[in-house]
C-alpha cells in the first residue's frame, strides 16, 4: 500500500470516528437527555459535543481540496458549485426533520470555499484568524438568544430571510461565524504532506496544544464577566471552543494518520468504508436511527445517558457492517453516488 493509499485511509477512518461522534451527540438531543453530572459518559458527551462536528467540517475542507487539486480553477468551482447547491437541496429537506442538521450549513461552506481553492497557506490562515476575530466581535455586539428558545431548542423565524440569515450566519447550530473555519482549517492541512511521520506528529502536537490553549482561556475565564463567552460549549462558539475544536480536529487525523500507517491491514476495512459513505450514514442516522426511537416512542425526555450511548452504538454497529458490505460492490455509498452523478 502506498504512502497515498495510507492518508486517505486515515482520513476515511478520521471521518468515520467524526460521524461516530456525532452521533452519539445528535441522539442525545433527539432523545432530550441532557449530559449533566460528575460520571465519565457525562464528561464524554460534553466532550464529544461540538468536536466531533468541527473534525467533519475539517475533514470536509481538507477533501475539497485533495478533490480539486488536479483541476483548473474554474472547473474546480463549478463542481464544488454544483455539490453546494446539491447538499442545501438536501440538507434542507433533513432540515425538516432534524433541526440541528449540519448539510445545508455545509452548501455555504462549499460555496464560499471557491474563494480560498488556491489560496496559499499564509492566506488560509490569515483568513481563520480574521473569521475568528469577527466571530468574536459579533458575540460581544449582537443578541446571540435572538430567536432561540433555549428549553425547547426551537428556533423562531428560521423559515423567513431574517431568521434564516440569522441563523445561518451567526447563531444556528453550525453558523458560518465561526464554523467556516474549520473548513478553511482543512483547506490548509491539505496543503501539508500529511504522509510523512514528521508532519503526523507535528500536527498531533499541534492539537494538543490548540486543545491546551483552549481549556486554558476557559479556566481564566471562570468568575470573570467573559464567562459565558469564552468556554469551550459549541453554543454560543467563542474563541475557547474554536481553539479546541481545531485541536480535536487535527489531534484526530494526525491519530488517524498514524495510526494506519503503523498498523494497516484488513481490520480497517469496515471502518474505512463507513468513512466514505458518510454522507449517506448522516442521513440515515437521521431517517432510520431517529426514525426507529420515535418509532419506539423514546423521544419523551425519559432515556439516560448509558441508553443513549446503547443506541448509538447499536446503529453505528449495524452503518458500519452495512457499509462495509455494500462497499463489497460499490466504490461509493448511495448517496455519494447520486451527488457524484447530479454534482460531478
């Protein structure tokens, strides 16, 4: 196995331990339990919460890049063009159901990453930087709570352009401010040779450190009026949170990374292959994995924690084996062949 067969499947295992987190995450919500207390799965659903989804929206970045880096710029837009307004298609009608869905937060990802496509590393991060001192700036300057009603999690007006504005740029689940950087985080983590040892390690390093940093302002910020504004809670998203999001994310490819090129073999496979559907693994945890708990009447608030995780991990259980037979005879799960067709 090459050294490029490697990356990429450390990266579909990074993708597939993402998506493995996520939903853990959304089936805590779906099930309205919170992840309160002093026990071990409390402090790893907080954990998970917010993190998880920032290493898919690297993940995202980085293979937008990897996709269109033998391409010339315009065709590389076009296509990515094509697949933004494919994914809000979609992620609309999943937004129907699943109010925190993250696919049509992710059309706007797409669709602004077109700027960025051959943009050098000092821009990218120049760029990260900036979106984060803005984001910052519209925490302390605007209302965070508007439209939100935080018992129920609904959110008032998100069908109407100033709610849906609101929403998508600042303060929905996955709001451009300042989700958009992780995306532009995996843009330049494409730029690195992430094959070599060196580079695996550095970047591990890296986010641990980011993670440090971010746990860091959090303490300094305890008793202190910034508060609020400055833990690592995905909502509302300081700068604490996007410093350990950044750090889950490149903690967890570097490990990812690491450890295929150490340990490669057949026990991957499932994995790696869930990994590359994961697309249609989201929308199905969705339809079929939430579709089943309403089905067996559990979405009343009355579940625990260690029920939660049961669950989640009976539905990872069967993805995982579905995928990995599916890709038996399938270089692609459904619905990333559809978007392959429809979007290129």
């Amino acid at each position: 196995m090459s050294a490029d067969d490697r990356r990429l499947h450390g990266l579909d295992l990074a993708r597939y331990l993402a998506l493995a987190g996520m939903v853990l995450v959304n089936f805590r919500l779906a099930l309205a339990v919170p992840a309160e207390g002093t026990s071990w799965l409390a402090g790893v659903f907080r954990l998970l919460e917010g993190k998880a989804s920032a290493t898919f929206v690297t993940l995202a970045g980085l293979g937008l890049v990897l996709a269109t880096q033998r391409s010339g710029w315009m065709q590389a837009s076009m296509q990515t063009w094509r697949r933004a307004a494919f994914l809000l298609a979609l992620g609309l009608l999943n937004l129907t159901l699943f109010p925190a869905d993250i696919l049509h937060y992710y059309a706007v990802y797409f669709a602004l990453a077109v700027l960025w496509l051959r943009a050098s590393p000092r821009v990218l991060l120049a760029s990260i930087v900036a979106l984060a001192v803005v984001s910052f700036w519209a925490l302390l300057h605007w209302n965070y709570s508007e439209g939100w009603n935080w018992q129920t999690l609904e959110y008032a007006g998100l069908w109407n352009w100033p709610g849906a504005v609101r929403n998508l740029l600042f303060n929905g689940f996955h709001p451009l401010l300042p989700w958009m950087c992780f995306f532009l985080l995996g843009m330049l983590l494409a730029r690195l040779l992430l094959s070599q040892p060196r580079v695996q390690l550095a970047l591990l390093l890296l986010g641990v450190l980011l993670l440090g940093a971010g746990q860091g302002v959090q303490c300094l910020a305890q008793g202190t009026p910034w508060q609020a504004w400055l833990g690592t809670q995905p909502m509302p998203p300081g700068p604490a949170y996007v410093l350990t999001g950044a750090g889950a994310a490149c903690s967890v490819i570097a490990a990812c990374l690491w450890l295929t090129r150490v340990h490669p073999g057949d026990w991957l496979e499932p994995f790696t292959a869930a990994g590359r559907m994961t697309l249609t693994l989201y929308v199905g945890h969705i339809l079929l994995g939430m579709g089943t708990l309403e089905w067996l009447g559990l979405l009343d608030g009355s579940a625990s924690l260690p029920a939660v995780l049961l669950w989640a991990l009976l539905f990872l259980m069967l993805a995982t084996g579905a995928a990995w037979l599916w890709s038996w005879r399938f270089a692609r799960g459904p619905l990333e062949a559809v978007m392959r067709r429809i979007a290129g």
